[in-house]
C-alpha cells in the first residue's frame, strides 16, 4: 500500500478539496502520492460526511475519518466537569456511525502518521485519541478558520505531547494549592459571617493563574493586567499579586481605612499592583489587579484599554510584553452583552492588544441560577465560537491537566495573538457569600458538593499514591503558611490599634488659571499642515471648498470644527498626544470634521493631523458605546498626560455605556484613586430631531457631580471650546470633562470665534452679556445653544443674560459677581431648551434661588417627534423670557 502524503494527516478539508477537484479533471494533475489517495475513493461523500458503509471505503480514509471526529468531538465526551460522575457518551464518536464494526477494533489500519507509527490496531488508535482528546481536558479548536493554528495545537497534543510535571513542579503546585486552601479556610474561622466571596471548590484557579504567568514571563511577557469579579478577588490579591496579608487583615479588622477619597469601596472591589518572580527566580513580572464595581463583565473593556495604554508607552509594537487576562464567571460571561462587545474589540485597528487570555471560573451557577436557566448554550463559553478562539475545558480536580491548558493557552496567545479561553469546570462551596445558604434552591447539588474533598486533600492523595510526596512535607506547608497567617493577623491588629485615622482629603482648585492662548503664527502653522493635500494623493472634489475655506478662516472668523482643530494640532506642536475615538468621529457625524480623508483612487487613509509626529489616533469606533467608552476610560487610567476623548454619534446615546459612566467615570477617583481625564463630547441640542437625537441628559450628569468629581460643560463659542480642550490636556489636575457639544451651531454663521480670542485669555466658567446693559431689571441665566435663539431675540435694553459655560464645579464666586453687578433687577430667570424635569434647572435651582424656570414642561420623554410643535415650543419658551 503506498504511503499517504504528510497533509493527509491533517485536518485541512479546503486544501484535500481543492485537490480532489483537481484530481477530478485530470489525475495527472496531482502528486502520485495524492493519486493513491483518492483512487477508488468516493471523496465526496466523505467530505459532506455522508454515511457509508465501512466495505465502501477505504481503511485510510475510515481512519482519517475517525482521527477529525476526536478533534472535533472529543470534548463532548471529556471528564471536565467534577460534578459529573458518568462519562459521557457522544453519538458524534459512535463508532458505527464512523463506518465501523466492533469486529474490526482487533483489526491493523493505517494510522496516517497520528500513532507515530504506520499501522496500528483500531483500539490502539481509538485508545490513543479518547487518552488525548476525552480525557481531563476538552479541547475546542476545530473550524476556526485558522490552519495553521489547528495544525500547531495539533503539534502539541498528538501524540502524548502533555509533558509530565517534575517533582518540583508538583511540589510547587500543592504549595499554590495550599495557600489557596488554607487562607480561605483561616477567614472563614476568624471572620465568621463576614463577605469574602471565597474561591473554595476552584482553588486551582491560583495555581493556574501562578502558571500562566510563570510561562507568560519564559515567553517574554513582562506584564500581566487582570480583570475579575468578587469570586475569589482577595485570594489573587494575596497569593498571585502578593498584597501583604496584613493589609487584608486590616480591612477585615477595621473598614475605617476604606472611608476616605481613592479608598472608598468594599474590599473585594479594591485593585492593586504587585510583582511575581518566576519560578526559576531569574525575572519579575508586573501583575495589576484592575479595580472594579460589582457590575459583572464591566471591566473587560477597562483592562483593554489600559493594555493598549501601557503597550503605547512601552512601543510595544508586537503586543508580547503586556497581557490582558480577564477572569469570568459562567453566568456572566453568558449573560453579559459587554462581553461579546469588548470580543468585538479582538482585531480592530487602535484597539487590538495582541489576544487576550480568557478564565472562566465555572462554579455552574449564578447566585442561584442554573446553566439551564442562564443560557441557551452547551458551554457557558460558546461565545468564542463566534470569534474563532480556542477554548480548553478543564476539571479543577485535576490541577496538573490545568496547568498544561494554561501552558497552551499562553502560548497560543504569544505565537497567534489571539483570544484563548480556559474553562475552569469547579463548583461554589458555599452559596453566593457566606451568609447564603445554597440548598434552598440547589438542595441535590450542595448534598454532592458537602460529600466532597477539598482539591488539595484529594492532590495530597494523589501524589503520596504515586511516591511523589511524603506526608510529612504536606503538614509542613499547611503549619507554616498558617503561622505565616497568624503573624499578618497580629501585626494588622498592632497597626489598627496605632493608626489615627485623618481625613487627607485635599479639595483642588478646579478654577486655577491655565494658560491655554497661543501666538497666531501657531495658528498658522497648525491649519497650513492640516489643508495641505500630499502629492498624488486624490483628495474628494466636493471637500476642495471645505478645505479653502478652513485655510483662509484665520483672516476672518472661525468655526466650531476649525476650532478644535486648532486645539488638536497646537497640543500636538507642543508634545502632547491625542487619542480621539468615536463613532464616525474621523468625519464626524455631521460631516463637520474630516480628520482623516480618503483617497478617492485607492481608498487609503491619510490624516493631516500625523504630519505633527507626535502620536495621534482619530478612530472610528465600533458601533458600542459600552465597551468603547470603557476602552477609554482604561486607556485614561493609564496615560494622562495626553488629550483623551470619546465621541457620541449623538449625545442621546451615550447612555448605553450607562455603567461605564455611573460606576467608573463618575466615582472611580473616590472609590478607587484612579485619575482619569477622560473627554467625553456629547452632541446636545433641541432642533427637532425628535426624541433620540435631542438630549445627551444633562441632568443626569449633574446628578452624578460630587465631591469635585468631574468638570461638566455646555460651551457656547469656538474660541471657548478651543480653551477648554487645551485646558483639559495642559491643567495638572486630572478629572473627567463632559462636553455637550452643538449641532446646528457647527455652521451657524452667529456661533463664530474672531481669531483674537484664541490668542488671548483662556476659558471663562461663567460668560457675562456681550453688551451689558446698563439698567437691568431682567437677568436671564442660560447655557448652552439657546443663548443664539435669546440674543437674536432681545429687542429690550433692559435685559441681560448670563451664560453659564461649566455647570459644574460652579464658579460660584464669579456668578455671586455678576448678580452684584446687576443688582436691582426685578426678575431673574434661568432659560432653557430641555422639560423641566431634565436639563440643568433642578441642579441651578437651590445654587440660584432667585431664578424663576422658563423651559419646555414636565416631560416623560426627552422632546417632540413633531418638527412642528417643537417650533412652537422653542418660540413660545422664548418669547416668555424675552417679552
């Protein structure tokens, strides 16, 4: 029989096809090789898996057959799950059904290179593929459209690939074990009913994590950025990220550390950075803990985008020296929209970070919500299907078969960056916290889960069985590590009883000038650079006008887009990177912006802006405003001194990243110490656009100011946003700014800035009347676009109007001088677009009590679907606080 080419052993179906077809017009065509392979063969039927009889098909290609369904299959019949006690049985691997008897399994086929030998007995080869592919660790990885990497896995896997651990290693795993174990089990004793969310009965995740970090560092990994959940959190803190255990105790002692600004959040929500050294001893790798809220999944965003931040600041151009690893739970991985919007991120240009390792620690259940009734899905993980990842089930009973995974895992990730899953199958020792009680609704479950034991007794067993471990270097680890304890308690408890607690809070003056004006030569420069079209590139007839226009707008006035463009390009002549990410924001969603062109012959990309060489991205974002604000706001976490900003296609919208804004943007400098000065532009503005394309819900980021948390803002003019951008990039103090930013105001011909403006002075929280009158018997207070609708109005001279510019932190010194100005006037008005129930009113009212509310009425929705009435309103408004 002739021997089989090496790609028959292959799972390469679109190659074995391309030259079956080929075979098929002319046998000649083919390699001699390829012609024994497929003469007499009806290989087509083989392909669309047409059941044949076993007499109809040629040994080679049974087998061939055979050895595909176990890579393909093999995983629904693996042992993975601790909770299963019955092997499983999968019709996809019954042997009749792949064209064999049970009279054949004596019988010598060709193995086509899979057994490391040309022939072999039917259960040899079948023994072979269930040790590899059924075994302890189920291995999805087929039809990823990946060749390369299925053969690679492959390579790894067959046959007996696993390598054995050493008796160090084995040593140094019961160790991980034990730590993991044992500090769970001294909390439960000392911190009787308090909330740990203990990681008892998936212990090995520590060991894991320990494993992919120790390879990720021989593989040039010299940074790892976690992202977890409760489940477990203070164990990572202490046994991976190395936190002293005395800090721990402390917060469990006394929670009045918590309770001050950046440390204002229950312990398991804190994050941290700590330092691992390898196994071998010869290198430390960085590992940060990011902190987070109890939204499930709301962090997977955060940790990309501060894995993209460090890899800029690093030039990291291959993405190998920083790792995202993300840490799920089933429920939520399955349940949470965030997650498949932050996959979406994978391969994106200014958003991949070269293959993030994903760890499920599947306790199958949620709070106390079973797979069946959380999924519609075989595996909780199913969603990497979708993006081509390979996922490795794993039995948390068997912490050596988890640590290969976890090998292969980083692996994969180093030499493909891409996205590896490690389904880590474990269970929930007690309920969802400690003070839960799981067999109310899990009453079979907990019966099995109590009969068990712990996974280091049952590794202990393990390798005192095989010779491996003496009993007595067991008790060793436990005594000591539990000595190693009891110290950190008692010095915690010392420094508890020492520790005067002082509020340090420090107010900052949010109202310190900074010089943001610029010399016009620096104008200058930064519009000529933009408005010059590169040699043979093929610029868009339709946008010449736009571009001249620009150019010349120094020798007249200039607008909203012209301004920020100035803001952009002078930051950058000064050194100061831009990252600028949104959906549309290259054009911007009113084809205001052009900031990147595109070749109307060959469709390329060109960006005026990176003729400054200092880094630049203007991104096109995908359609999610939860995982793309979230990506930025990680991003900021990590690089500050630079102008960070996300776009809204239209303010309205930007509430589908509500989470991200109400849990991190708002609060996480006072829960957690992470500064941010995040730019968020949120197009805002009444023009009867109906209710989705009008509010950017002023009010509820009002609601969220506190504590000098953010800077929120409705400019009115060009030069005033043009300060505000500078300001926000230049100011030392670092805080998010919210930005409501025009719409009919981009070309509005009234909403100009004279070049004058942008060299002088710098913005101004407050704007008094352009000609204050000089007996004022009305004041009006405004903010935002409805200023142009009340000035274009004003016939009388006795009125003036104010327009507040920041909203908040209110520069109440300067607003307290302008009423003194002003003083004997009769009315006092605050104007403004929104219902009353919305806009700034509630939020001016107490700090303004002089003001009477002129606004649309109490509203359910945001404003009118009717173009009509919403002109009848806007006139009716304004003539009540004009008239």
């Amino acid at each position: 029989m002739p021997e089989f080419p090496d790609y028959a052993q292959l799972s390469n179906i679109a190659l074995i096809e391309e030259l079956y077809e080929k075979y098929l017009k002319d046998p000649e065509s083919v390699d001699e090789s390829w012609r024994s392979f497929f003469q007499g063969i009806d290989f087509g039927a083989f392909l669309h898996q047409r059941t044949l009889e076993p007499n109809n098909q040629q040994p080679n290609i049974r087998i061939y057959d055979l050895i595909v369904a176990y890579r393909r299959f093999g995983h629904l019949q693996a042992q993975f799950n601790p909770l299963e006690e019955e092997k499983k049985k999968a019709d996809e691997l019954d042997l009749e059904k792949l064209g064999f008897f049970s009279s054949e399994l004596e019988q010598t086929f060709p193995t086509i290179g899979f057994c490391g030998k040309k022939s072999a007995p039917l259960k040899e080869i079948i023994s072979a593929l269930e040790e590899i592919y059924c075994h302890r660790i189920g291995y999805e990885y087929m039809d990823l459209g990946n060749p390369e990497l299925e053969k690679w896995i492959q390579s790894r896997l067959e046959p007996d690939a696993i390598v054995q651990l050493s008796i160090e290693e084995k040593h140094l795993l019961l160790e991980f074990l034990n730590k993991s174990e044992v500090f769970e089990t001294f909390l439960h004793t000392k911190y009787v009913g308090q909330t740990r969310f203990s990681l008892e009965g998936g212990e090995t995740m520590i060991p894991l994590l320990a494993e992919v970090i120790n390879h990720g560092a021989d593989l040039g990994v010299d940074e790892f950025l976690i992202g977890m959940a409760h489940r477990g959190r203070l164990n990572v803190l202490v046994n991976i990220l190395n936190k002293p255990l005395s800090l721990i105790f402390e917060e469990f002692e006394d929670d009045t550390t918590l309770s001050f600004s950046g440390n204002d959040d229950v312990r398991y929500h804190m994050g941290y950075t700590g330092e691992l050294t390898t196994r071998a001893g010869d290198k430390k790798v960085a590992v940060g803990l990011a902190a987070n809220p109890s939204h499930l999944e709301s962090v997977d965003p955060i940790v990309l985008g501060q894995t993209y931040a460090k890899q800029v600041l690093k030039n990291d151009a291959d993405k190998s020296r920083t790792c995202p690893l993300l840490i799920h739970g089933d429920a939520s991985i399955a349940g949470q929209g965030v997650v498949y919007e932050s996959l979406q991120l994978m391969n994106l240009p200014n958003y991949s970070v070269g293959g993030t390792i994903h760890l499920v620690v599947n306790n199958q259940i949620g709070y106390t919500t079973l797979p069946k009734e959380g999924r519609s899905t075989r595996y909780c993980t199913d969603i990497a299907k979708t993006f081509s990842c390979p996922v490795f089930h794993v039995n948390a009973e068997d912490p050596e078969s988890c640590l290969f995974a976890a090998k292969l895992a980083v692996e994969i990730r180093q030499k493909f960056h891409v996205d590896v899953f490690i389904d880590l199958l474990c269970y929930r020792k007690y309920g969802h916290n400690e003070g839960d009680e799981p067999s109310f609704t899990q009453p079979l479950q907990y019966q099995k889960i109590h009969s068990k034991k712990s996974i280091r007794q049952m590794y202990i067993e393990q390798l005192t069985q095989a010779g491996h471990l003496e009993q007595k270097l067991a008790e060793t680890l436990d005594i000591q590590f539990k000595e190693t304890l009891k110290s950190a308690l008692a010095k915690a408890q010392e420094n508890i009883a020492a520790k005067v607690v002082e509020n340090t809070n420090v107010t900052p003056n949010l109202f310190e000038p900074c010089i943001t004006k610029v010399e016009e030569n620096v104008l200058k420069t930064v519009l000529e650079t933009f408005c010059k079209v590169p040699d043979q590139f093929h610029f868009h007839p339709k946008l010449q006008k736009w571009l001249e226009k620009r150019l010349s707008s120094l020798s007249g006035t200039i607008d909203w887009p012209t301004a920020e463009c100035l803001a952009f390009g002078s930051l950058l002549m000064q050194g100061i990177p831009i990252r600028f990410a949104g959906q549309d924001s290259q054009r911007g969603t009113f084809s205001q912006r052009h900031m990147v062109w595109i070749s109307t012959e060959t469709g390329e990309p060109y960006s005026p802006l990176s003729q400054f060489k200092t880094r630049v991205e203007i991104v096109n974002s995908p359609l999610t405003e939860y995982a793309g604000m979230g990506f930025e706001v990680g991003f900021s976490w990590e690089i500050k001194d630079s102008l960070n900003l996300w776009e809204a296609q239209y303010g309205d919208f930007d509430n589908g990243a509500q989470i991200i804004i109400d849990q991190y943007v708002a609060n996480a400098e006072k829960k957690w110490n992470c500064l941010s000065s995040l730019t968020l532009l949120l197009p805002h503005g009444y023009e009867g656009a109906g209710p989705e394309h009008s509010s950017a819900r002023i009010e509820r980021f009002l609601q969220l100011a506190g504590n000098d948390n953010m800077q929120i803002v409705n400019a009115s003019t060009p030069a005033q946003y043009f300060h505000l951008l500078r300001r926000q990039a230049i100011q030392k103090i670092k805080k998010p700014l919210v930005v409501f930013t025009p719409k009919s105001l981009l070309r509005a011909p009234a909403c100009t800035s004279k070049v004058d403006q942008f060299t002088h002075g710098g913005f101004e929280e407050i704007l008094d009347d352009i000609s204050p009158p000089k007996n004022c018997s009305r004041l009006i207070f405004c903010s935002g676009k409805i200023f142009y609708g009340l000035i274009s109005a004003r016939k009388r001279s006795d009125i003036a109007i104010v327009r507040i510019e920041q909203l908040y932190p209110l520069n109440m010194e300067k607003l307290k001088k302008i009423i003194a100005k002003y003083k004997g006037f009769t009315e006092c008005f605050w104007v403004q677009e929104e219902p009353e129930n919305m806009g700034a009113w509630r939020y001016i009212q107490p700090l303004l009590p002089e003001a009477t509310f002129v606004g649309r009425a109490v509203n359910a929705t945001t404003a009118t679907g009717s173009n009509r009435k919403h002109k009848q309103e806007q006139q009716a408004l304004i003539e009540k606080a004009i008239g």
